[in-house]
C-alpha cells in the first residue's frame, strides 16, 4: 500500500473506531504518562495526542485542528477540537465532550464551526459559534453522515453517506431475518474488512443555517461508489469556486471488473442541469482528488498512468477548464505528487513527495511547469495548505508524531505551532536515528536508517533488528507509526536496521518498479546487504540479530525465514502472505496480485508469474529453523489470516519454537489500544526471549 493509502486510513480510523459514550461520562482527555528513565513504552506511545484535521480561517488569521486521545484503560480515543492563531499563539480546546467530534471546518466568514459529532448515536452534522459555544445538530440521517463540504456560499452542502448496494438476505427472504449467510455471484464480495452490502455515495443539499432539504444522490441507482473504498474521503470530491459544478472521484466498476482495475475518473456534476461529465476519459489508472484552482479556470489532480498498477507514479495533472487541455506538470519529476494546494493567485500548486526517505513541500508553476523544493531536513511533510504569505503543514518523523508548523514560502524556514505533545516528549530520551548508504549487490547504493537505542555505548554490543517494509512498495520514510514505532524498539534495548530496498519510492521509477514480478529476487538480496553491513559493526552482536515485518514485510520474513543461512535468531510476521498461491485467489483486491505477482498461477506459459509462485515462503517450509512469531487480524480480508495460521501450523509441525497472536476484531492494522498494547508487549516478549 502506498504513503497516501496510509496517511488517509490514519485519517479514517479517527471517526471510525469510536461509539456513542454517552454511558460514561467521563471525558479522555490528554494524557499525562509515567515516564521511567526516558524510555518510551507501548504505554506511553499511545498517551500521545494525535494531531490531524487542519483548516485554515477565511481570513488566514486562525487554525482549526483536532487531536484524538486514547484511553487504554476503556479501551477507546475520544477526538477533541482546538482553534489557535496563525503564529500558534491563543491555542484553545473548543470541545470538551465524551463523545466524538471531527471532521471540523470553518464557516459564516469564521464566525461558527461546523463538525460531526456521534453524540446522537451515528456522526451527524453539529455547527457551534467559534468558541465552542452554542452546539446545535443539523442533520440526523439514519446511518449517518462520512464528511461534508459547504458550497463557497454556504447555501448547499456536499456530504457522503453510506447507500445499500446489495438487497439483504432478509430482503429476498422475510421469513429468515435471524439468517447471517452472505450470497455472491461476483467477485469484490469482501474489501477491507466488510462484507460488502453498501457504497458511499455524495449527496448535495441545501442549507439554510438551520437545517439540511432536497437531498439529491449524485450516483442515485448506481452501485459504484464515491469517494472510493476503503480509505477515500472528502479529499476525493469538490465544489468549483462559483458553486456551480462538483468534482468527485470515482470507479465506475463492480464485481470482477473492479476487482481487476484501478482506473478511476474524475468527474464533473453540474448542478443545474444535473449532468455528469468525464473529464478524465481515457487516462487509464488512478485518478483522484480533485482541487479546483480559486479563479476557478483550472482543475489540479493526481493521476497515475497504468491501469492495474496502484503504486504507479502520483503525476501532477492539471485541467484547463476552459480549453480542455491536460498538462502533466511532473512530466519531468520523477517523484510522486500528492496533498495537493493551490496557491491562492491560482498560478502555483504545492504539495508533498518523498526523496531519500524524506518527505518535503514542493511547489509547481502552472505556467513554466518548474518545480521546487520548499523544506529540508530529517521529516515527512504529510499535507501542506496556504495561509497568506506562509504555508501551514502537518509534520512527523521517527522520533516525534505529527505536529502543525508554519513555514515560510521562500526560505522554507519552519516554526512549530501546535507543541501538542511537547511536555511528553520532553521527558523521552529518543535514539539517534543515522543515515547510511549501503552498498548492494548489485553495486547499487542504498540508503538504509539505523536507529540506535537511547544512551547508546559504542563500546558495548547490542541485539539488532533488520525491519521489512510492507507496501510492497511503501517508502521507509521518516514516518511516526502507532505499530511499528522505531523508538519504541529501540527503546527496548534494540539497533533496527530498516534499508529502503528495491522496490521503494523515492529513489527514481527503475528502483520502485524493479520489485514488480521478482518477489524474493533482488530486494531480498537487499535485505541481506543490509543487515549484513550492520553485523560488521563492532557495537552489533551478530549472534542476536532479529528479522521483522508487516504485510510484504510479513512475506519478507516468511521469506527470509528459509532462506537466511542462520544469520537470524527470530522472526516476527505480522498480517504476511504465506503461500502465493493461495494469496491470489483470497485478496480481494485483484489487480494488485496480477501486477505484483505477474498473473495467475495456473498459467505455465507466464514465466514472470511461475517465477513468483516458485520463491512461494510455503515452498521452502523445510529450511525453517529459526523461531517464529505470527501475529493476524481476521478481519483482514487483504491478507487473510488463514495465511498467518497456515504458517504458524507450519513451523509447529516443523517442531520449530513459534507462537500464533490473532485478533478477531481487528483487520490488517491493530487499531484498538488494549489491542495494540498486547500486540506490542507480545512482540517485545518474544525478542527478548531469543535475542537477550
């Protein structure tokens, strides 16, 4: 999966893994951990605030943000919502409720906000003055509402909500309402983590200040779905800057058709003829979020060129609304474009790309077509907006979560505004985190993060984790995760080694592609340099070395695990495929398998597919000889956990030391604290166990 599916599924989880509280009115609020010796725990990783959902006022001169905290103790996060100046100053908490709000944005010229809140059971519209006072629900829809939009004059609203796609059993039979069977005939039955039965679909209305009226369903009757599961969100749909045409995003596909293809469009819905265009007709892969420029002359959007191929460049297109004419502005940038911001003279776009396991602003010129570099330094940018004479950005790296920061348009000088997390991180000793370029073999350089333990000692010799990246084509960035948090191993008394091997963005399109149709080739080989090159490291005790990874991490571990010449001493695969095979015709999502794997395995004559299923891990079960961990969410219709069993019954009959975690609420992420704290005590259990 790639940065954006992940930065947007982070985004998704915020609204949906919280219920109506109404039955505990006790608040989770921010947290204040006991820290022990510096040293970040599990349990003080999930005490962070988790900052997102940035706006900026009409006027420039406020922000609008929320920050999620978690509670372990009930098991559940509560999403508050905080105003502050544009220089950070006057920072405020608007919302103080046990239930859940999100989703906010300004309106009435930044006199009121409007939200979602699920203090009536489902995530409805609310709209509240600015300083939090006055709430007052809007809406109360059966089922709820996803996001909105208002018009530029605020006269219509632009939301999404769920519409049934697919008639329940007890719909074609009355007689058997307690019946909980799922009938298909087609394929894409399952996405995610749902039996598919519904779709989003955008819905305009009108809106008076008090109330919602005259719904219209965009795609009424239609089984496609808008914006697309299951991560798409508000970003995929938009109002022009005259209130007169939507943009939204969409895959006109079902069944085995949509299984198969990736190609999306972006389309046009005219409000008052009620016409829906394709402006994006015969581009062939992805194509999403669409951003209108402010004159309202232009269109912006980012679009991938190949049908199938999901981790395809992000291209940079605009449209001239006028003229008709599409121009790629990155024709000659070989990075990925996304989080896109229209300048407000509508003469530039900014947005962020990876480099060198780094994520920086960027800015294109409409006219010339050049591109450059805002921001420097050791981070990810995540988005980027304007706000007058600055941008105002959203930042992390793997030492520190996400945070709001102004950054001058010229120098790319950046001054941090929100400090959300400062009195925790305050009290951490974190690792330092070095770049090294190593050589592979292949004689190609490969950048790979070390990541030390705090008060490291060079003079002593530590225990070392080799981290395998999923994706498979996910940049090892300076991401900050909830999961997989450097710091939080190393931590724990570990050197992780995490190489940005072959098949990565951020390193030119030969090296991101080069893994498609050569799983276990050339990147495993770069695993292999990579840990290998560490193990030379006096402070390195090449006699504890561990291997570790999620989804194509998992495979690389399984991987790994026969064919490593005794170099480890423990695994731990997460949410991994196990056998190729079997992983074909279980995922759902079935482009991606053709493209990565080369098609299906029953075809004898496609030599690049017969390649893949024969570097199958379930094929070399017989090298196993090194301790197992497989952790897997059955509700993780990506990789379905039948692949974590098969291998864990593997290695058991195998008589090789392992231990099976599985969840069977979660899906291909562990998003529920109780959860994640299990899953990250279990881990750090078994290292400890084989490494220490």
């Amino acid at each position: 999966m790639n940065r954006l599916f992940l930065i947007v599924m982070m985004s998704a989880t915020i609204l949906a893994t919280s219920c109506k509280s109404n039955e505990n009115t006790n608040i989770i609020g921010k947290q204040n951990p006991t820290i022990v010796n510096g040293i970040l725990t599990p349990d003080v990783l999930w005490a962070f605030g988790r900052v997102g959902g940035l706006s900026i006022s009409p006027d420039k001169s406020k922000i609008l943000y929320t920050v999620t905290y978690y509670s372990i103790a009930e098991n559940k996060g509560n999403t508050e919502i905080f105003t502050m100046n544009i220089d950070g100053s006057d920072k405020k908490q608007i919302t103080h409720t046990s239930t859940r709000e999100g989703a906010a944005k300004w309106i009435n010229d930044g006199k009121s906000i409007a939200f979602l809140s699920n203090e009536s059971g489902s995530y409805q519209l609310w709209i509240m003055d600015a300083n939090g006072n006055k709430r007052k629900q809007i809406t109360n829809r059966e089922g709820g509402i996803g996001d909105f939009l208002f018009s530029p004059d605020e006269s219509k609203i632009l939301f999404f909500a769920d519409v049934k796609v697919k008639p329940s059993i007890a719909y074609k039979y009355p007689d058997l309402p307690l019946a909980t069977g799922v009938i298909a005939d087609d394929l894409m039955y399952k996405h995610w983590d749902e039996w598919v039965t519904s779709a989003p679909h955008p819905f305009i209305a009108d809106f008076d200040g008090n109330n919602i009226s005259n719904e219209i369903d965009i795609l009424e009757g239609e089984p496609f779905e808008s914006p697309m599961k299951p991560m798409g969100g508000i970003e995929q749909l938009t109002w022009s800057s005259d209130g007169k045409t939507i943009a939204y995003t969409c895959r006109k596909k079902t069944g085995k058709e949509y299984a198969i293809s990736t190609n999306s469009d972006i389309y046009f819905y005219e409000l008052e003829s009620r016409n829906t265009i394709n402006m994006t007709e015969g581009m062939l892969g992805y194509d999403i979020n669409p951003v209108f420029s402010p004159d309202g002359k232009w269109l912006a959007w980012e679009s991938q060129e190949r049908d199938g191929y999901e981790s395809d460049k992000h291209r940079l297109f605009v449209l001239n609304i006028q003229t008709g004419e599409r121009r790629d502005l990155s024709i000659n940038f070989e990075q990925n474009a996304e989080s896109l911001a229209w300048s407000d003279d509508s003469k530039s776009i900014y947005f962020v790309s990876v480099w060198h396991g780094v994520s920086q602003i960027y800015m294109a010129d409409i006219e010339t077509g050049e591109i450059k570099k805002i921001t420097s330094g050791v981070h990810d940018y995540n988005s980027v907006i304007t706000a007058k004479d600055m941008l105002v950005g959203v930042k992390c790296s793997m030492s520190k979560p996400n945070e709001i920061y102004a950054i001058n348009k010229g120098t790319g000088e950046e001054k941090e505004l929100s400090y959300e997390n400062k009195d925790i991180l305050d009290q951490l000793e974190m690792g330092r985190v070095e770049e090294r370029w190593i050589t592979t073999t292949d004689n190609k350089h490969m950048l790979t993060w070390v990541i030390y333990p705090p008060h490291f000692d060079a003079n002593k010799k530590y225990p070392t984790i080799l981290y395998c990246q999923g994706g498979p084509q996910s940049p090892v960035s300076q991401f900050w995760s909830y999961r997989w948090n450097m710091q939080t191993f190393a931590a724990n008394g570990y050197i992780i080694v995490a190489p940005n091997r072959r098949g990565l963005p951020g390193f030119g399109k030969e090296w991101n592609e080069q893994i498609s149709g050569d799983y276990g080739g050339q990147n495993m080989k770069d695993y292999f340099s990579a840990i290998d090159a560490l193990s030379k490291e006096p402070f390195v005790d090449e006699e504890r070395l561990g291997c570790i990874g999620a989804s194509y991490g998992g495979f690389s571990v399984y991987w790994l695990a026969g064919h490593h010449e005794k170099r480890f001493k423990a695994f731990i695969a997460h949410a991994g495929i196990f056998n190729l095979e079997q992983q074909y015709l279980e995922t759902e999502e079935l482009w991606f398998a053709n493209w990565d794997m080369g098609g299906a395995y029953w075809d004898k004559k496609n030599a690049i597919a017969q390649r893949t299923y024969e570097n199958s891990p379930h094929l070399f079960i017989e090298k196993w000889d090194t301790p197992i961990l497989v952790t897997h969410g059955e509700k993780d219709y990506r990789i379905l956990a039948s692949q974590g069993m098969a291998a864990f019954n593997a290695a058991v009959i195998r008589g090789v030391p392992a231990k099976l975690l599985v969840f069977p609420d979660e899906n291909h992420w562990i998003s529920k604290p109780q959860n994640g704290i299990l899953w990250q005590r279990t881990f750090a259990e078994w290292l400890d166990k084989w490494l220490k």
